[in-house]
C-alpha cells in the first residue's frame, strides 16, 4: 500500500528528479522489508521453500520412471504436480471454492481418498466413514460424517466422533467407560443392494472385552434419513447400560432403554438453520454374520432423519476410494511426510512406498 500511494503521488504531482529519488528511498526502506516478509510466507504457504526441491525430486521421479497414470497429493501440492508432470489429478476442494458443477463429482471423489475408507450418497445426503485422513495440518476425526446437500454442495452437518462415541458398561458394580477410538479397528467394509448400501466398521476392545460392529444404511425412497445401528457384545457379568455420542456443538446423545425422541438445529454454512430428528432403538439381538455368538449382543439403534432438501443425484450411490481411483485414472498418491497419515487408503490396503525423499512419498495406487 506505501509502494502504491507513492506511485500515485509521483504520478500525479510530478516532483523534481531529486525529490523523486528521495521519495522511492523512503518507500523502499519502509515498504520493502514488509513486502520481502508477505513473499516469504506466501512462499511457505505454497511450497516454494526448502520443501520444494524434495517435491522437484518427486516431480523428476514420476517423469523419468513413473507410470501412465494420474496424481493424487495434498491440496498445496496437486496443482503442482498437475502442472509440472502434465498428468491428470484428483484434487481436494474446499467445497465452496467449486464454482463448476462439472467439479463438484470428482471433487468428492478426492475427498473420498483423502479423508475417508467409504461413503454413501442418498441423493440429499453424503456419509462417510472418516478414517483419520490429513490435508496439511487439518485433521480429519474419525467417525461416520454425514453432510447435507445445500445451494449446490454438500455442507458437514452432523459428525459421529469416535473419540466422543462412549460405550457404558457395569461389571460387578462398576461402570466403564469405553471410548470407540480406544478400540482396536478391525477393518472397514461396505455392500450395496438393490434398496440399500451399506458402511460397516468393526471395532474391539481386548482390555474390556468388547465388541461393536458400527452399521450406517441408507434406503431406497428415503433419501433423508440414515440409520446408524450400534450392536454391542459384553462378555458374561457384563451389561451394556448405554452409549453417548458428544456431537460438536449440539447436545450430547444419550441412547439407553427407553431413550425418548429428540431434536437439535444445525447451522448451515449460510447462517441458515436445518433441524434433525434423532429417534433411537434399544433391543436385545442376534450375533451380526461372523461374529462372536456366545457372547450377548444390543443393537443401539439412532436414526437421523433431516428435513427434505435439494437432490444432487437420483438414487444411491455407494463410494469405494480404490475404485474411485481406477475411475479417475489415477496411478499415484503422493503422501507428505511418509507417514502414511494423510490417506486412509494407504494403510487399508497396506501400500508400499515406490519414491521416497526426506518431505515426499510416492505410493502405487491399489487398482488401475
């Protein structure tokens, strides 16, 4: 601003050569370390600094030994392997930086990958199984998430935390309890029929000796709705007493025998509010297939029900991001920092590194 109002005076009143030169000096001496600073910053902010000779290193990589095939990386980092292998990628959106519905599918599918082992579209609502996915510092939490269709993109409406999502159990006189995030996470699976689809997690606790299979559905002809079934097994001379589900920024949900309906507002992007009717089941049930059957099972059941909205899609749609990748095109997922945190895909699948320096990895996409 100092540089550009000196320009302006200069132009306007046209001083001496002197006075000129004096002007620029004292422009310079005080506008030029801030604007070296903004560069600076704007340089970290997109790479441009130490990091970007191990993401050139990558880049080198992918153009001498890679594959055909598409990229897929962190949201700073796509554009420029984009630009300087000339393949095609999967980029993560902020959903309201979509100004392109031709954008809006594949950017799902990026969002998919980056964050999540599966998801579901109702046509009114999108959930997703968060396994814990990182896009440059913002964490994804683990849980089911399930988002409301809204002024043409999906807008997060309702979070089912693992790490807020509570087991109670009371074992000779005691209460425990049990956080889903504590568990052990056995796998993640989905199946779609004709009417349904299906996200299915299974968890285990070896310490409490519990077992939860985690189940979200989604029905034909019911595009507003998704029920969650929580079936909890407790060994002998232990009781399941109920489950707490800590929603961020709404009421904490109490499901337990008798559990009345409730209902909480959730505030859209716009300033606009929606509000959601959670009903709640409590009965006695059957092993789910391939379960423990001599331990006793509870079906918890919670059904969200949202209030009818904008379609984006007929019908149901079920998300797999190994297939999402095959879709696309896409050959490899470039990982910062090698810890595989940043796509769940990575450790589902279990998959090798194929390039390697100390900032990026380089990984085969599981299907192509």
């Amino acid at each position: 601003p100092l540089g550009l109002t000196a320009a302006v005076g200069l132009h306007a009143f046209g001083p001496s050569r002197l006075v000129t030169v004096g002007i620029v000096v004292v422009a310079a001496l005080f506008a030029g370390a801030p604007a070296l600073a903004h560069l600076d910053d704007s340089a970290r902010f997109y790479g441009m600094n130490a990091q970007s000779d191990d993401l050139v290193s990558a880049v080198d990589w992918l153009n001498t030994s890679g594959e055909e095939g598409g990229v897929i990386g962190g949201t700073r980092d796509t554009k420029w392997l984009q630009a300087l292998t000339g393949r095609s990628a999967l980029l993560y959106l902020r959903r309201i930086s979509i100004t392109r519905p031709s954008e809006v599918d594949r950017a799902i599918a990026a969002e998919m990958v980056q964050r999540s082992s599966g998801g579901f579209e109702t046509g009114e609502l999108l959930a997703t199984q968060n396994a814990g996915g990182e896009d440059y510092g913002k964490l994804f939490p683990p849980g089911l998430r399930i988002d409301a269709y809204h002024l043409g993109m999906y807008d997060p409406a309702v979070s089912l935390d693992d790490r807020s999502t509570r087991v109670h159990v009371s074992a000779f006189g005691a209460i425990q309890n049990v956080p889903l995030a504590a568990m052990n996470l056995i796998d993640n699976s989905s199946s779609q029929t004709t009417n349904s689809v299906t996200l299915r997690t299974r968890f285990r606790s070896d310490d409490a000796m519990l077992q939860v299979v985690r189940e979200a559905h989604a029905a034909t002809g019911d595009p507003n709705s998704v029920v969650v079934d929580y079936q909890v097994a407790a060994p002998a001379g232990a009781a399941v007493e109920s489950l707490s589900i800590a929603l961020k920024g709404l009421p904490t949900l109490v499901i337990k025998a008798g559990s009345p309906e409730t209902t909480f507002d959730v505030r859209r992007f716009d300033g606009s509010t929606m509000t959601v009717r959670a009903s709640t089941g409590w009965t006695k049930s059957a092993p789910p297939k391939g379960e423990n059957a001599w331990l006793t099972w509870r079906r918890v059941r919670l059904t969200l029900t949202f209030p009818p909205g904008e379609s984006r899609i007929d019908g149901l749609r079920l998300y797999d991001p190994a297939d999402l990748l095959k879709q696309y095109g896409i050959r490899y997922i470039v990982d910062r920092n090698g810890d595989g945190a940043a796509f769940p895909i990575i450790r589902d699948y279990g998959l090798k590194e194929v390039y390697g320096n100390d900032e990026y990895h380089v990984y085969q996409a599981p299907v192509h």
